[in-house]
C-alpha cells in the first residue's frame, strides 16, 4: 500500500523515480547471538571433519536473518540523517534546506528512490553502493511483479500485472475460456452445502489446483485488481473442502481477468487529493448470514488502498452493518492520514463517501441508542473520530459509490463505472 501512495505522488508531482536492488541481503546483517553451523559438502577440512564452523555473518536461512539485514539498513538510513516514518518501517525520508526531499521505500532488497531531484538521489546511490554491494536499476520499470509505466509528459503513471494475470491463465488452462464481463455472477450461491460429503466426490475435487488458483488470484487482487476483490473473498471462504460448483467460481473470475488482462490503475492526470469510499452488504455470506465490509481509498485519481471481508459479528440491521464498514474505513483514513503527513502532503479535509444516511447519522449522535446499544463498544470508535474532526462522513449515491462492487457480485455496466471511478484503465 505504502508503494502505491508513494507512486501516486510521483505521478501527480511528477518527480523523479529511481530503483535500485541489494545483492545478497541477507549476508550483510551482523549477528548478535553464537552461532555454529556444520562444515559445508565439499569444503570439510580434512582430519577436523568433527568440528564446527562458527558464524561472523549472518547467512540465508537463518531465522535471524531477515532481522539482521533489516537493523543494518535501518542503521544506515539514520547515520544519513533519513528519518524512518512511523506509519511504515520501510519507509525513510530526508528534508533539505531547500525544501526538496528524497524518500526511500525498502522492500526486502528491492528499493524505490524518489525525489524531485535526480542529483540527490544519485548521491543516496552512491552512498549506499559504498557501503553495500547494490545493483543499480536506473529508472523504475517493476516492482515485486508489478510493472511500472511512466507517461511523464501527461502527469501520468501505470501501474500493471497484465504479464502476471497471463500466466496464471496460461498455468490454470485458461487460455482459450470464453472472457465474462462480471468477477462474479449473481448466478453462483456459493455456501457450504455445495462442499465434497461422500469420499467419491472428494476424490473428484483432489487434483483440482483450487488452492493454488485461488492464491495466484489473491495476489493479483492485492497488488492492481481491486474490482476482484469481492470475488476473491467469496472463493477463499472454501480452501479447506472446496467443491465443484466454488471451482466453477474460481474459474469465472479467471475468464472475467482473461478480458480484462489489460486493466492496471492509473495515477496522476490530477492533485493528490486522497479519497475515501465505504460500503456494506447486508447478510450476504449464506452460511453464517454475516455481512460484508468494504473501503477503498484512491489518491491522483487511482486505488491505493481497498479491502472486502466478512464482519466478525453479525449485523442485525443493514444500518448496522454500514457503520461497521465506515468504522474499519475511518481506521484506514486514520492510517492513510498519518503516513501522508509524514511524507508532507496534508490534505484539506479527509472524507469517506457512505450511500447509508441512517449509518451516518448514528455516528454523529446516539438518537438510535435503544436499538444500536448491542453493537460492540470497539465500534463506536467511529463517533469519536468525527466528534474530533479527525474526517468526514459525505453522503454518496449508490450508483456512485465503487466500493460497492467490493461488496456484491454486480452488473457490468456497474463494475465498468466503479472501475472508472478508482482509475482502472488499459495502458
């Protein structure tokens, strides 16, 4: 997510953006414990084969690895005068005298550099190649399976996984299914009935590749493809005993990404002004009647941040069940804002967009109070959060609000709109 926001702003404010990547990360970290390892195959020291060999540096496998790797960057970063942010511990930002600023995103040993200016970033090159063995990739063109397309003239930047969505058609035999125009078809009743009961027709389901299919969409969903999101959920409900009418499902959502392959978000064209959506269907999980919540934040006119998932509890009102959403989305906003002005770039306002005007109202006051005092303390956070301004709440129509196809399998016409709306495009 911190990825998305940053790119988001490179693209608004058309600043420079540069990648680099650490050779053998893992080998630079510093242990901190004793640590003996056996004498590799093939370099045993002849006549001392019973002894050990005991560890200076850290080494791939460990468990401390990663850790170690990550406390000797993070040292770096400071003895630099980089200040790590605290709403993301991968993120680090330097502010000069002059007002330009360069940050770095850290993921594992993939690195994103920007700034306004390319000599400062060459400097932070130069200075990390001195004291790591580093690969510098010049302008960024892909992260972690994600490739960037820059239009720098139009203010614009695409982020796509059309080669990744290929192959996992390609892998699941897919490659020559009829495209479908929804994720998910109102068609499917997917609940626990339709699960294997009798050893044949688990049988039947054991070489089907449902889990694996299923995590190949997840990552997709997580990373460019919001508008599969609900989908996703619905099928991941059923990893444990899937049947064939849930394989049915996992296979449409394949066909609705064999059409829509080259779909990627798109920022820039506009201010980076952050905006939040929110939504809930009432009841809609067959099997425990719990409904589904939803948000999406977009920044420069592209999805940033979104999820869809079932409630923890179940609502006994569709009032109820909208202001659990806005809840979990006035989290979000909370975590967006804090990272945002970190970076430097305060909004004006910070609003989410709700089509229920009962949820919103039971926010602001408890005038619902003997029918709302079942629900759960912990989400009341919400009234406190508008009773100190920390956002607003705006009423949207329904047919203007693109979580809504977070929540529910909709029309065609409706996917395509909620799309536009958070800045999917082909590029």
């Amino acid at each position: 997510m911190s990825i998305r926001v940053v790119l988001g702003l490179v693209a608004s404010l058309n600043l420079e953006l540069e990648q680099m990547d650490v050779k053998t990360a893992f080998l630079h970290g510093d242990l901190e414990e004793e640590i003996y390892m056996e004498q590799p195959e093939g370099f045993k020291v002849p006549k001392k084969e019973h002894l050990v060999c005991k560890l200076k540096k850290s080494l791939y496998g460990l468990k401390q690895a990663p850790r170690q790797w990550y406390k000797k960057f993070d040292s770096f970063m400071e003895k630099h005068q980089y200040k790590r942010t605290i709403a993301d511990h991968c993120v680090y930002l330097k502010k000069f005298p002059d007002g330009k600023f360069v940050i770095l995103l850290l993921y594992v040993e993939n690195m994103l550099i920007v700034g306004q200016d390319i000599n400062m970033i060459n400097n932070l090159k130069k200075d990390l190649s001195k004291f790591f063995d580093m690969k510098d990739l010049g302008p960024a063109q892909q992260i972690l399976g994600m490739k960037i397309i820059r239009d720098r003239k139009a203010r614009k930047l695409f982020l796509s996984q059309k080669e990744y969505v290929e192959r996992v058609i390609k892998r699941f035999n897919m490659k020559n299914a009829k495209p479908v125009g929804t994720p998910l078809s109102n068609h499917f009743k997917l609940s626990k009935k339709s699960c294997p009961s009798t050893e044949k027709e688990k049988k039947m389901m054991k070489d089907v590749p449902y889990s694996s299919a299923v995590g190949s969409l997840m990552y997709a969903m997580v990373c460019t493809r919001p508008d599969i999101a609900h989908a996703v959920g619905v099928v991941s409900r059923y990893l444990s005993n899937p049947g064939r009418e849930h394989w049915e499902a996992v296979k449409w959502i394949l066909r609705y990404l064999k059409g829509t392959s080259k779909l990627c978000l798109c920022y820039g064209g506009a201010k980076p002004i952050l905006e939040g959506y929110t939504d809930a269907d009432m009841a809609g999980d067959l099997d425990s009647r719990k409904s589904t919540s939803s948000y999406i934040f977009t920044l420069a006119g592209g999805a940033v941040s979104w999820q869809s998932k079932l409630q923890k509890c179940v609502a006994l009102s569709t009032t109820e069940a909208e202001y659990i959403a806005m809840t979990e989305a006035g989290k979000e906003l909370k975590w967006l804002k804090g990272f945002l002005q970190e970076l430097g770039f305060p909004q004006k306002e910070y609003i989410i967009h709700c089509d229920s005007q009962s949820a919103m109202d039971l926010s602001k006051n408890s005038m619902y109070h003997s029918r709302t005092k079942h629900i759960n303390v912990r989400y009341h956070w919400l009234r406190d959060a508008v009773e100190q301004q920390e956002f607003k709440l705006s009423k949207i129509n329904t047919n203007e609000n693109p979580a809504d196809m977070l929540t529910k399998a909709v029309a065609r016409e409706k996917i395509g709109l909620c799309r536009d709306i958070i800045g999917m495009d082909c590029k």
